[in-house]
C-alpha cells in the first residue's frame, strides 16, 4: 500500500504484514520526522473479522476450512515480498549495499552516544559482544539485532534477543523496512539509520 504524511505529504510504499495483525500504526515520516497513524486495511471490515473471532466455538466445530484460512492467507500474503522486495535489481534476493550510497549508524541515546558505525558489508549484527557493532548496553543480547540491506532497501530484525527490538516505541516480531533517519531501540541504547550519498 501507499501512504501519505499528514504533514509534508511525501510518499512512501508500506507492506500490509508490517501492521502484525493491528488495526493501525504510528510511524515516522523520514522526511519531516512527523509522526502520523496509518491504517490497516485489513480491518476495514471490523464486522466480519469481529463475528469470525467471537463465535470461536462456531468456528471449532463447524472447522470452517473456508474461513480462517482464507483470512490467515490474505494476512500472508504481502510476506513473499520479501523475497523479490527489490523487483528493479537483476539479483533481488542477493543482499547488497546500495550502489553510490553511504550507509552508517549513529548511536543517539545511551552510554555509545556519539558513535557512528559505517556499514561495509550487507549484513550488520548489533549487540554487546560479538556483533560488528558492539555497545555497551547491560539490557542488550549479545547478538541482539541486525541490518540487512538488499540494494535500496533496509531491513531491521530481532535476533531472538532477551529484551526485544523496539520501533516507534513497538517490539518488533517479524523484520522491519527502514529508510533514511530511522530510528530504533536496543535496550537503552536509541541508534540511527543514515543514508547519505557517497564521494
């Protein structure tokens, strides 16, 4: 789907999946950093979804194999975008840094504030031992969270950690897209994303 901000208007390309099954989200625009709620539109018929979900007995017994199926697949399905999320590229699937951009992570809050991290590979593991970035942080998982840049897209997914991934305040359960100036948090460490050109 397409979204919209409220403020300054620049448009943005949203998978539905990233809803996690919420009738809405509060994200951040990259451009004028606006918070603004979007819409799932997967709960646009609430009345259907409603006398589904209440009548659970109904649905036990009868099995319904048409139902909930059919539901669980319109959930789904925006999931195997991921694997051709970068229909322009000759290799889609292949992570690799965007050509003429330079990626980094800039530690903003917590005891790391100040430290930027370049990216130089495709992949970045984030944590408090062992990762490519290390930060000092007693409430991060030794290899909590990493990056994964597939060309121009950026993704951000929790690797299984203790305390969690958090964007726009939100634990994260399935990998997010990122874009220019996104923040996230690890602990009590908030970190940046920031694309910049390169040369």
């Amino acid at each position: 789907m397409i979204i919209e901000c409220t403020n300054c208007h620049a448009r943005y390309q949203y998978d539905d999946d990233r809803f996690e099954r919420k009738a809405s989200k509060k994200i951040k625009c990259a451009k004028c950093s606006t918070i603004f709620e979007i819409h799932n539109p997967a709960f646009a018929d609430k009345s259907v979804a409603a006398s589904v979900s209440s009548d659970a007995t109904y649905t036990r017994r009868d099995a319904s194999p048409q139902k909930t199926p059919h539901h669980d697949t319109t959930e789904q399905s925006p999931i195997p975008k991921r694997e051709d999320r970068g229909v322009t590229g000759p290799t889609p699937a292949e992570p690799a840094l965007p050509a003429g951009k330079r990626l980094s992570l800039a530690v903003i809050n917590g005891t790391d504030a100040g430290n930027v991290y370049r990216m130089e590979k495709p992949r970045v593991t984030i944590g408090r031992s062992g990762a490519d970035l290390t930060i000092n942080d007693t409430e991060a998982s030794r290899q909590h969270a990493a990056i994964e840049v597939r060309d121009a897209v950026m993704w951000l997914e929790d690797l299984k950690s203790t305390n969690g991934t958090l964007v726009d305040g939100e634990k994260i359960t399935a990998p997010v897209e990122l874009s220019n100036q996104s923040e996230f948090q690890i602990g009590g460490t908030t970190i940046m994303l920031i694309v910049t050109e390169e040369g």
